[in-house]
C-alpha cells in the first residue's frame, strides 16, 4: 500500500521517498505526494527521480506509475518526486469549486442524478441526468457558491474511516461531503468562479466551472 502524503499535506510539491517495485515501465513508491486520477480529477503531472510520469493509476491501495522504458530505477532506490505545482493548485480549486456546485445543485434541483465528472486544469464539468435546461438556475447557484468562497472559511479535510481510506471534506454550516481528493486549507483560494450550461444530450444536462487566473 502506498502512503498517500497528497491527503496529509496536498500543498507538498516535492517529496524524497524509496522505490518499493519495479515491473518494466512500472514503478510503485512508499510514499507519494503525486495524484492519480479518482472521482473526476486527473492525475498531476510531474517527475519521479527526473523520469517524467506518463500515467498514474490506482492498483487497490497503492498507486502505480508509469515511466519511460529507460528510467532504470531499481527497487530500493531513493528517489525525489516533484509535481507540477501551478496546474496541481489549479486542479484543486476547480475541484472544490466543482464540489460546491454539485452540493447545491442537489439543493435546488430535487431528484437530480450526476452522471459524470471531470476537474482539468482549464474547467470543471459535472454532467446531470435531468429533463430539462437549468440554465435560469445557474445564476442563484453561482452566488451563492460564491459566497462561500467569499466567506473564505477553513476547510475541514480527514479520514471518516481511516482503515479504509475513506476521506471527507466539510466546511461547517454548509456540508460535509465524502471525497477522497485533494483539497485547498481555505475556501477563499477558489477565487472567482463562472458557470455555463451545456447541453449534451436528450435528458442531460452539463454545468462547467471556470475559475479566476492567477492566484485568488
């Protein structure tokens, strides 16, 4: 099992670990600060021992990365992880503010099913099976996610059940919300956020999240 140092400190942007496991382009680590994808957010982009990842995966409980067919780390080795650090703190603003919009979406809209998410680096999407178009609701839901952000409250992340790695988020008097993801200390480091309306399809509706360039 890899030891998830993501959850622990997200704000990490490098870490000296060893190397547990290498099967051909595939390495294990001990401990990682680097994400891989899970519940809609990519994966970071970064280095392992200078070998750039080319794609990190969940194996059960430990992460498996993927370099190029010539990174030569043995099992044993001490080596330093670095991410991408501007587009990681991108990808964790967008996801909380993808998070506070799909809270209150299920607020303002009684039965509404998500049926899909993606948090990049541009946007966010959260895709909805509904009958029909939201776009009149889209104007409350920014404000008042907004209004969170502006409150710029402390963000509560931890284990709801440590064993099985099971985590949550919660800001007090708002939600606590299960997510296994990488999230900002505060609300505030959102920034501003914009919503748009897309439709994709008979019964589906999608709502995209952008947030402010630069930081907040």
């Amino acid at each position: 099992m890899t030891e998830k140092i993501f959850w622990c400190d997200p704000y990490l942007t490098y870490l000296d670990t060893q190397v547990v496991a290498v099967s051909g382009r595939d390495v294990t680590l001990a401990q990682t600060i680097f994400f891989a994808m899970s519940g809609g957010q990519e994966s970071d982009h970064g280095t392992i021992g200078g070998h750039v990842v080319r794609d990190a995966r969940w194996d059960a409980r430990t992460i498996v990365y993927r370099l190029g067919d010539d990174h030569g780390l043995e099992s044993g080795d001490q080596v330093r992880i670095e991410i991408d650090w501007p587009r990681r703190y991108r990808l964790m603003r967008l996801h909380f503010a993808a998070e506070m919009v799909l809270e209150l979406a299920y607020r303002h809209f009684s039965g509404i099913d998500k049926v899909g998410a993606h948090i990049a680096a541009d946007k966010a999407r959260i895709d909805f099976a509904w009958p029909s178009n939201i776009k009149e609701s889209l104007a409350p839901i920014q404000r008042q996610a907004q209004a969170v952000i502006d409150r710029n409250q402390d963000i509560v992340s931890a284990f709801s059940d440590r064993d099985g790695e099971r985590r949550y988020w919660e800001i007090p008097e708002f939600a606590r919300v299960p997510c296994g993801g990488t999230h900002l200390r505060r609300a505030g480091e959102v920034g501003q956020i914009e919503l748009k309306r897309r439709n994709i399809g008979k019964g589906k509706e999608r709502i995209e999240i952008y947030v402010s360039d630069g930081p907040p």
